[in-house]
C-alpha cells in the first residue's frame, strides 16, 4: 500500500513537472511567416507578451526608424516599430495553447483577438482574429536559435 502511494506521489510530481515546462515553451524568440520581424515572448505580470525585437528592413526609404506610421493613434504612430509590444495579455490555458491575448498588426494598425497554440517546441500557429476564432488568420512562426 505504501509502495503505491509512493509511485502515484511521484507520478503526480512528474506530471506537474511537465505541464509547468509547457507553460513556459512560448517563450523566446519567434520568426514571422514573411520573416521581415523577430518576436520576443516573455512573461510579464503572470501574463504573457512578446516585443519586435528585429526587422529584415528596420529603416524606412530615408534611412529612419520604422515607426508605427499606421496607427490610428497620432501619439502613437511616432513610436518605433523596434520595441513595440504587440503580444498583450495571454494566458496558458491547456496543454500547448495560450489565450485571452491581443495582437497588434503594425502593418495596419488594428489589434486582434489572438490564440496561440504550440505545434512542435519550434512551431507555433498564431491566429488573429475578430470575435470568434473561426474568423481570423493563422500564420506559423519558428523559433529563431
């Protein structure tokens, strides 16, 4: 009887060991689909958030910082597209997906609903959408070693 609770004790532990390193899988650093950007996923707050960490093209046609030219917000399209938070607010929900976040689209200046789930620990599916899951995009990013 002892024996088995100990086996079941221990398994228990191993268990939560391996969720708990799922949970943390995100982070790190991601490559767009296009592979014009570079994201960096860190926790922030108990939630999760990532940051442009590089751009393939970081300056504009007169050699200047790309700035975030598309946001409808005046004091805010000055900004630096380099450093720009545009992962917000997610949340590991089960095994492989985080939820609950938005994602900024500087190319248009819209926020989105986002999921992201873990296809392989060097793949993930990043759905924006508006709503319900169903209506939104999906694109795949690898992480960059």
């Amino acid at each position: 009887m002892m024996k088995n609770s100990l086996l079941i004790f221990l398994f228990l532990i191993g268990i939560n060991d391996v969720f708990s390193q799922n949970k943390d899988a995100l982070m790190g650093k991601w490559l767009t689909t296009s592979g014009d950007a570079q994201i960096l996923v860190y926790p922030t707050g108990g939630k999760i958030s990532g940051r442009i960490v590089w751009l393939k093209k970081p300056n504009d046609n007169a050699g200047k910082s790309e700035t975030d030219n598309n946001n409808p917000d005046p004091k805010l399209a000055e900004r630096p597209i380099i450093g720009l938070e545009m992962l917000k607010g997610f949340t590991y929900s089960n095994d492989g997906v985080w939820e609950g976040g938005t994602i900024y689209d500087p190319k248009t200046g819209k926020t989105y609903s986002c999921k992201i789930s873990m296809i392989n620990p060097n793949q993930i599916h990043v759905r924006g959408f508006v709503g319900i899951s169903i209506l939104g995009r999906t694109e795949t990013w690898s992480r960059v070693r």
